[in-house]
C-alpha cells in the first residue's frame, strides 16, 4: 500500500508518496478450535497457516489435511483466518502445545515453556552431496531480483528453498521471518516435497532458533542466512546434523556448524 509522508533530506522538505508492506493479523484455525495468531503479510495465507501446522510437528504431508479454507475479515478490527481440517486419524496433542501462540511478526518463541525440550527429537540429518561455496556465494545475488516487495518498501524478509542443485523452487516474502519460512514450508507441502531431505534454505535476515527448528522439521539440511545465528541456533543446527551458514554475502561466509557439506 502507499502512505503520504514528509521526505526530508539536504535542507529539503517534501510532500511524497511511499509504498509500505502492509501488515495484518490472521488466525490459524484447526477443527474449529483457535490456534494461533500472527501478524503477517497477507497473501499465501493458505502455505502460511500448513507451513505452521509442518513447522510444529502436527503434520508432515499433505494427506494429513482433510480441508482448508481461508476466511477474510468481517472488518479491520478482526483478524482473517484459515481453517484446517485434520484427516481422519490425525491428532492434535493440545496439551503439548503449551505456549498460547499470540505471535508477533518479530519473534515466534514467545512464551514457549521448557525450551529445552525443543532439542528432543532433532535426528540428524545425512550428509548428502557436497555444495562448492562459489555457488553458494552467488546465491544471494540470485535471490535479490526475486524479491518484490522487498524492492517496493524495503521492510520485508523473505525466505527462499532451494533443491540439491540449487534451484530455487520456493520463494516468499513476508514481514515476519518464521511467517515467510512458513510459507516456503506450505509450498513444500502442497507440492509433495515436505520433507524434503535435501537442498538448502535461504533467509533474507538473522538465522534464529526457530529457523533452525523449521528447517529441521522440514528436513532441509542447509540453513543459509544473511544475518547471523544465535547461539541457541547454532546448538539446536548441531543436534540436527545440520550445516548453518550466517553472513552469506559474495566472497564470504561463516561457517557455524557441518562444514563438512562444502566441497572445494
């Protein structure tokens, strides 16, 4: 959307038009009952709510989903919603849920109790084929022309899967990062790709701890992020077998964890 504002700037003023990314809540839903909250950017709502449900361990294929329908608001005060219906003999463990999920574009861990649990169940993941850092390297120069609204308004991330050839086959942005994970997980989802056991994902941001756990979940060997890790990522990226990768610019990169996957 556009906003009027003020630009000023070497002793000027000006009146001007700007594009901002726009910013709304919507509600995940699942067999009528609420489940989460977050403030998002809307579009791919439908890849955004499945790639949630993939990210917290409720499901792991598309199958698993017996619908899905997406709800617009009534008006500006209340959120839209997708609505997840469980197939027949998939459930849902509200009780290990214990974090009452109201999150923020800025941070998805929020109030989740007993972190420590969050190492449990991260097998690690095999080896697989070696990636040349060169082309590693160039993929954030790749990944720049894709992002849209990034260019529009400057104050979105985005979050991209790429295959072991490093194709990228998912690619979405949004103003949160787990939201845009989310949706690239979604996408796996729906294209029978999840999990994926191989190839690599992209962050336009900082690599936090739940990055590290969705792409783990989703069985993404590679976390690649522009930003750096936490320390809480990088542990949670050694318990998964993984390869985490912080400052991803051209020439250069840091190396976290399962340096072992770089070729020469």
């Amino acid at each position: 959307m556009t906003r009027r504002i003020t630009r000023l700037g070497a002793g000027t003023i000006e009146r001007a038009e700007d594009r901002v990314a726009v910013e709304g809540a919507l509600e995940i839903r699942v067999d009528g009952r609420p489940l989460a909250v977050t403030l998002r950017t809307p579009g791919h709502d439908r890849e955004l709510a499945l790639g949630f449900l993939a990210g917290e361990g409720v499901i792991r294929r598309a199958d698993e989903i017996a619908g899905i329908r997406e709800v617009a608001a009534d008006c500006a005060d209340q959120p839209d919603a997708v609505e997840i219906a469980l197939a027949p003999g998939v459930r849902l463990d509200w009780t290990r849920l214990e974090r009452h999920f109201a999150a923020s574009s800025a941070c998805g861990l929020c109030g989740r109790a007993h972190l420590e649990s969050l190492r449990a169940g991260l097998a690690p993941m095999p080896r697989g084929a070696a990636l040349h850092p060169a082309a590693l390297e160039a993929l954030p120069e790749r990944l720049e022309g894709a992002q849209e609204a990034f260019a529009a308004t400057g104050g979105i991330h985005a979050a991209a899967y790429c295959d072991g050839s490093l194709a990228v086959r998912a690619l979405r942005e949004d103003v949160g990062r787990h939201n845009a994970v989310d949706k690239v997980a979604g996408r796996l989802l729906e294209d029978g790709r999840y999990p994926a056991g191989t190839g690599l994902l992209w962050v336009s941001g900082r690599a936090g701890a739940e990055i590290v756990l969705k792409a783990a979940r989703a069985r993404i060997p590679v976390l690649c992020a522009v930003g750096a890790p936490s320390s809480l990522a990088i542990e949670l990226a050694e318990a998964a077998g993984m390869t985490l990768i912080g400052f991803l610019r051209r020439g250069r990169m840091n190396v976290y964890c399962g340096a072992e996957r770089l070729g020469a």
